[in-house]
C-alpha cells in the first residue's frame, strides 16, 4: 500500500504565489520578513512560528492552523524529525 506524502509547506507556498503572480521579493515584503529569510521558508529551512503562520494568512490566505498543520503533517509523516514535532 502506498503512504501518503504531505506536501512541505514551502510547496504550497511556491504554487500559490504562482496562482496569485507574485514573487519572492513581494511576498518577504508583506510577511515583513527580509527575502533570506523567505526563502529559507519556502525552501523549508525555517520553521513556520505562529507570528509567520498568521502572516502567510492574511497574505495567501487559509487560516494560520492551516499552515502550521501543513508544516506538522510533513514533519510528522516524513523521515525528517524535528524537536518542535
């Protein structure tokens, strides 16, 4: 039988902000965080805190239990462990 594979939250973060056209740079600027930093997130080297959670949300929208489950699920189902998890 064939385990499901959460997707990393940095995926969902890369295809959303290709459904909604913006970039890297845009999205740092509205998470208030600098583009590094972004993109440690999205590469997924930065965890998802509840501040950046609730960033994600008001500016790709779901709410910010939605990303920080999404984060969870990966590190939970994934071979990756983590102390936060």
């Amino acid at each position: 039988m064939r385990m499901y594979k959460p997707p990393h939250v940095g995926e969902l973060i890369t295809e959303t902000l290709n459904e909604l056209n913006l970039s890297i740079d845009i999205l740092a600027e509205k998470l208030e965080m600098n583009v590094y930093e972004t993109e440690q997130l999205v590469n997924g080297n930065l965890i998802i805190t509840l501040p950046i959670a609730k960033r994600l949300s008001m500016t790709l929208g779901s709410s910010s239990s939605f990303w920080l489950n999404i984060q969870k699920n990966y590190y939970k189902r994934s071979s990756i462990k983590n102390e936060f998890f």
